[in-house]
C-alpha cells in the first residue's frame, strides 16, 4: 500500500518529468525561437554550418560548394538568402519556407548547395549572408548563418 507521501512524492517526480515542449506554434507555423534550446527548454550544443569547399576553383568554371551541419542530428531542409530572419520568424512545417523569404539555395539530401561560376582571379567572400534551415530529431526547426571565404585561380 502507497502511503500519502509516497503518492504526493510520486506525483511531483512524475510532473517534473512531464515538462510541456518549449516550441511555439502561430496558424500551424513554427518561432523560430530555439536555436540554442532543445525541445525541453534545456541548452544546446551550438550547431553551425560546415562548408566544404572545392579543392581548387578556376575562372570561369563552376564551383560546387556544399553546406552541412557540424552536427549530424540537424538536418539542413532549407538554405535561403537575401533575408531578415529573427528569433520572431515563423516557418512552415510542412515545407521548410519561412515567412517572407522568397529566395532559396538548392537542398538534396541534407546538403545544401551553391554553385558559382567566378569571372576574375583572386580572394573573395561569398557577398551575401547564407541562411541554413535545420530540422533535428525531435522535428524542431532552426536556423543558422554562415558566409565564406574561397580563391580563384588562373
């Protein structure tokens, strides 16, 4: 037989383990409001994005560059530029857009890419800000920055 506080013991274990998701929903989108917490409201590993570049990158040839996560349990579903993102964005569940972001990189299987076809020599950044969309296990959404570096050669 349980005693009554045992019970009332029991009872307050059993709440403290049943803490309610931290991800907040507006007409079925998605803050995006948790890049440093994980679905319980708890701290996070900061995840960034890897590029990986090409070995060497000529002008007028195609490089291929490809974006990943640093962390393989984020998964990049969506990589967009030339936009405002905040913790205040929403973000469609169902396909990765994020509210007034209209301009999107290609992504295919959890790798996003960019393909640039450089005109001169010489050192140069990537001239706009990259936005990566990532998706972990527990299906949370967020985002993450990034830019880069590459040289051209002859």
């Amino acid at each position: 037989m349980i005693s009554k506080l045992e019970l009332i013991t029991l009872s307050i274990i059993v709440l403290a383990g049943c803490s309610e998701p931290v991800a907040e929903y507006r007409d079925g989108k998605q803050l995006l409001n948790l890049n440093e917490l994980n679905i319980k409201g708890e701290p996070i590993e900061q995840i960034s994005l890897v590029v990986i570049k090409p070995d060497s990158i000529k002008v007028k040839e195609e490089a291929i560059f490809r974006i990943v996560t640093s962390n393989p349990d984020f998964k990049v579903v969506n990589g967009i530029f030339d936009c405002n993102i905040s913790n205040e964005s929403l973000i469609d569940t169902s396909n990765f857009k994020v509210d007034n972001c209209k301009k999107e990189f290609v992504v295919r299987n959890d790798t996003m890419f960019i393909a640039l076809k450089p005109g001169k020599t010489g050192q140069f950044e990537f001239g706009t800000e990259i936005i990566g969309i990532t998706k972990d296990i527990d299906g949370i959404l967020r985002y993450h920055t990034t830019t880069f570096n590459y040289e051209v050669a002859e």
